[in-house]
C-alpha cells in the first residue's frame, strides 16, 4: 500500500513538473523571441528580426516541441485555459485542475524572471516601455485595437485552439501527429492575432510577463485572464454537444496518448 502511494505521488510530481517545464518553454521560447529577435538591426543598419511570422512560427515550434518531449509526462497543455477546456470536455480528472494551472503560471512567470533577466543585460534595456512582450488592448494594442475587439479575439481563437486540441487528440484521430497540429494551430493564431493583442489565448503566457512589465500591463491582464477561459469553457461545452462525445477521465492526458501512440 505504501509502494503504491509513493508510486502515485511520484507520477503526480512528474505530471506537475513536466506541466511546469513545458509551461516556462512555451513562454520563454514565444515571447523571447518577441522580445529579443523580433525587432534587430545589424550593424549596418540592415534588419535582422524575425518580425510577426518569426514569434508566430516561435510560439508553434514550442508547443510542437513540447508536447513531444514531455506530453508522455503530463499530457502537455502548457495552459489554463486548455487544462479547462478538456476538463469541461471530461478529457481531465477534477483533481489535477487545480495543481496543473499553478504549475502552469509559475513555469510562465518564471520564465518571465529569466527573459527579464537576459533582456537587462542589453543597455537601455526597459521592460515597462517595450511591453516586454505582454498583452493588451487600447493603447497597449499593437494596432489599437479597442477592448471588445480584443475579447472577441481571444475568446474565438482560444474557442477554436481548444476545439482543434479536443479533435486531434480523439481516439478517432490519425495517432502520433497532434503536436503537430497543435502547435501548427497555434502558429496560425498568431499569426492573426499579433497585431490585434499581441496573442494570448494562454492566461499563464499572459501573466509571466505582465509580472515584469508594470503597472499597466498588470492593469489590463484580466481580459487574457478570462477571455482565454470563456472561449475554453465554449469549447468544451460545445464539443460535447456537437460530437456526443462525453469523454473518459484517463490517468493520461489525451495529448500525451496521441504523442506516444506515434
């Protein structure tokens, strides 16, 4: 009974950690390239960031990356808002809600501390004037755009992001290529979404920046707070009805099963 116990706390760690890595990848990997890459000159003047299409590709590359490395462990959300969808659809067990979203948000704002770091080191550097890669709508929208466009944004992508991680990773799904899809996905968000909020639809992404990024940045964080959550509990609500499919706790997560049934 012992050996048993030890043996369930040892693979709830591992779930946790995994969650906690893959969550502080994510976030390191996307909004580093964005705050590091996205915008550099040469020398000579001559532009060598990666622009919109290199932190969209940057953010898929990680989930892709991820999802394959530890979604053995955990089953590989790497966010609240995907832990929620798939609890609402019945793809996770109530008891692991709770836990995985904490590590989620540490991974992300630890993530956060190391970026802060790195990018202090260039002279001149200022977190709170270049937005360090946070979210946000108004003036703190790279297009302007207004708090309604926003919320809608980010409510559908994430509805659809969420709609897309239920569908792959059903056992009627090809095996082996969800990750990919996943993260292709993704990639696609941003791409659509950069100008519009900078991309959130990850509550967790949203908050390990906000962290190191001032007052108003923290001001405005609600909005990738619940509307990433709203469009996950819209997706998990509505794959159900529309699919019938009424889900099977499983010890391992569904994008877990898909990655290693390759």
């Amino acid at each position: 009974m012992h050996d048993r116990h030890s043996t369930h706390d040892s693979h709830h760690a591992q779930r946790l950690w995994a969650e906690f890595l893959g969550t502080f990848w994510l976030t390191f990997g996307g909004c580093g390239s964005a705050v590091l890459a996205a915008t550099f000159a040469t020398e000579a003047g001559f532009p060598a960031g990666i622009g919109f299409l290199g932190v969209a590709l940057a953010f898929g590359l990680t989930v892709v990356t991820g999802a394959y490395a530890l979604g053995h462990l955990s089953g590989g959300h790497f966010n609240p808002a995907v832990t929620v969808g798939l609890w609402v659809a019945k793809r996770v067990e109530t008891a692991a809600l709770l836990p995985y979203i904490v590590a989620q948000v540490i991974g992300a704002s630890v993530a956060g501390g190391v970026l802060f770091l790195i990018a202090s080191g260039q002279p001149g550097f200022d977190a709170v004037a270049s937005g360090f890669a946070t979210n946000g709508y108004g003036d703190r929208s790279p297009g302007g755009y207004s708090l309604l466009a926003v919320l809608v944004a980010e409510v559908v992508l994430t509805a659809i992001f969420i709609r897309i991680i239920l569908g792959v990773t059903s056992n009627k799904a090809p095996k082996g290529f969800a990750p990919l899809a996943i993260g292709l996905a993704l990639t696609l968000i941003h791409l659509i979404s950069i100008p519009v909020s900078n991309t959130s639809v990850n509550p967790a992404r949203s908050l390990g920046v906000a962290w190191f990024a001032g007052t108003d940045a923290l001001v405005q964080v609600w909005a990738f707070i619940v509307a990433p959550i709203v469009g996950a509990l819209i997706a998990g609500l509505s794959y159900k009805a529309l699919t019938g499919d009424t889900g099977e706790v499983e010890e391992l997560e569904p994008i877990q099963r898909a990655a290693t049934e390759a």
